[in-house]
C-alpha cells in the first residue's frame, strides 16, 4: 500500500489540522487504492513491451487472436493485453449446450478481427476462482475488458448479428479498429514520467503526481494509464481539501449543488462508495437545467475513479439513468 500523506504546504500547519489530514488520508488509503494506479501503470508497460496479438498464431497458444486462458495467464493475456487491444472473456463449460453455439461464432468473430481484439477462453469449471472473481452467475458469459477494467458483458447465447454487433460497439468505443505495431512498445517500457508520477506518489505527494500525470495527459490525450491515474489522484485532492466539514456544510445547504459535490468527494475518499452515489443521484432527482448536468457529469467521473468492475457502478448507474429519464 502507498502511503498517502498531505503535499507540503509553506508555513506551519495547524495540530488539529495536521491531524485531521492524517486521519484523512488513511481513510483515502482504503477507499481508492492508490497502489492500484501503479499496478495498472505496470501492465501497460508490459503490455507495450509484449509483441501485438496475431491472427497467425494457432488458437489457443499465447498472443493469438483466440486464446485458452487459466488463472495462471490471466494476467499476462486479459489484464495487460487489454492495455493493447479489448479482450473478450468467453466463459464457458464443457456440459453447457448454448456454449457450445456462441462459442464458435465468438472465435470466428476473433479471426475475422485480424488482432484488433482478442477473445480469451476461460473454462469456469477448470478456474473457478476466476469465474468467483468474475461474478458468473450463469454460462455462457462474456466479459468485456479494455484497460484492465470491465466495459461491458452479456450472458447467454445470442445471434451472430448481435454478437458481431457487440463487438463492433467495443472495438470502435477503444481502439476504433486500430491493431497495435509490433515495434511501438519498446520506447514505453521504462517511461520516465510514469516513473516521476510514481515516485511522487510513493512519497505522498500528491501535488507532484498530479502535475507529473497531468503532463503526460496534455501530451498524450488517450494515454492509456496517466488518464486514470490523473482522475484517483484528483479526487484525493478533492476530497483532502474539502475536508469533514463537507458533510455539514451541504446537509446545512440542499440546495448548494457545488457543496453536494464536495460532500461526496469527501464521502468517496473516506470510503463511503455508495454514500457517496446516493448523495449524488438524490440531487439528479431534485435538480434540472444545467444544475443537473453539473451533477450528472461529477457523478459519472466518480464512477470512472471507482471503475466499472465495482458493482457498486454498476447499479449506481442504472438508478442515474432511471432519475434521468
């Protein structure tokens, strides 16, 4: 776990202020993990450094298009290529009649994509600590996952025109088709501004991380890691300087929607997740015009920090889309 501690500020701080921080950010420490910002940064280092996918390699062997993954390999061949491409689970089970339909469609699909995504076969039945992990609730499943973070699913069989459609959808919301060069990722293996980024993190330091993150965003606008990075260490920002008087200055002020925002930073960062959801999604319901949107869009940059493999997000954005229309 990185310690997170408050940037240095000129001149003496305040005891009770200092210890107010502290308690802060330990509080943070457990809600936004911040070692996972460097673990994601990690995976794309490995992914940028890993040969692309090939529709040349035989299916099921690493780096091909089609791909037999257990838990020992899912993190090399779903976690970090999804930093290169989308990645499709396929979960599925020998027994499973309606497997054995989207199956082939899925892996013909795969072939035809020429390494602009991969699908990645997972029989629950062989790694059921990864279909516990997944939340597989029913086969067949599949999973979306972009970034190192689930983008969209669905379970059971389904037409090849919908299947087809599905993964249009995901590739075009990604990469847009784009198959990565072989020869792009050496360059990015050891980038220093990730690594300044990290460093600051390490040393608690959050105005650094920010600044070293935001860099890279300006630079690079759809880097793959700093983006994400940037939003976690944002929102501790946020949360660190509204402070605990958040939650009694918008309970005293309903109708602030710039304090409602800042109470459910603060109840994000100490690790209220839904807490922080609820306050939000009520104001949606009591507000329009252009208070709503300001609401709605903080919202859904709150769902970006948590991410979409939480299932707190989840349902959390269907109640944002109920309130909405």
């Amino acid at each position: 776990m990185i310690e997170v501690m408050q940037p240095s500020r000129p001149g003496r701080p305040d005891p009770r202020a200092q210890a107010q921080q502290a308690h802060l950010a330990a509080s943070l420490a457990g809600a936004v993990d911040l070692a996972a910002v460097k673990a994601r940064s990690e995976a794309a280092a490995r992914a940028q450094a890993a040969p692309p996918p090939s529709p040349a390699a035989p299916a099921g062997a690493p780096g091909a298009a089609v791909v037999d993954v257990t838990e020992d390999t899912f993190q090399a061949e779903v976690l970090d290529r999804s930093f290169q491409v989308p990645v499709v689970l396929d979960l599925w089970a020998e027994w499973c009649g309606p497997c054995k339909q989207l199956s082939p469609v899925l892996e013909r699909l795969a072939a035809e994509g020429g390494g602009s995504w991969v699908l990645a076969k997972v029989d629950v039945d062989a790694n059921p600590a990864l279909a516990q992990g997944l939340r597989v609730q029913g086969i067949p499943a599949v999973k979306a996952v972009w970034q190192g973070q689930l983008v969209a699913e669905f379970t059971g069989a389904i037409p090849e025109d919908q299947a087809r459609q599905f993964v249009a959808e995901l590739v075009r919301a990604t990469t847009g088709g784009a198959v990565p060069d072989a020869g792009d990722g050496e360059a990015a293996d050891d980038d220093p501004r990730l690594d300044a980024a990290e460093a600051a993190l390490e040393r608690g330091d959050l105005a650094a991380a920010e600044a070293a993150y935001q860099a890279i965003v300006d630079a690079e606008p759809d880097h793959p890691v700093a983006g994400l990075a940037l939003r976690q260490v944002q929102l501790f920002r946020r949360a660190d300087e509204a402070g605990p008087d958040a939650l009694a200055l918008a309970d005293a002020a309903p109708d602030d929607v710039t304090a409602q925002t800042r109470a459910a930073d603060f109840l994000l960062g100490t690790g209220d997740v839904e807490g922080a959801f609820a306050r939000l999604l009520d104001v949606v319901r009591r507000t329009a015009g252009e208070e709503r949107d300001q609401v709605r869009k903080h919202l859904v940059e709150l769902f970006g920090v948590v991410g979409d493999q939480d299932p707190r997000v989840g349902d959390a954005r269907r109640q944002l889309t109920l309130a909405l229309y």
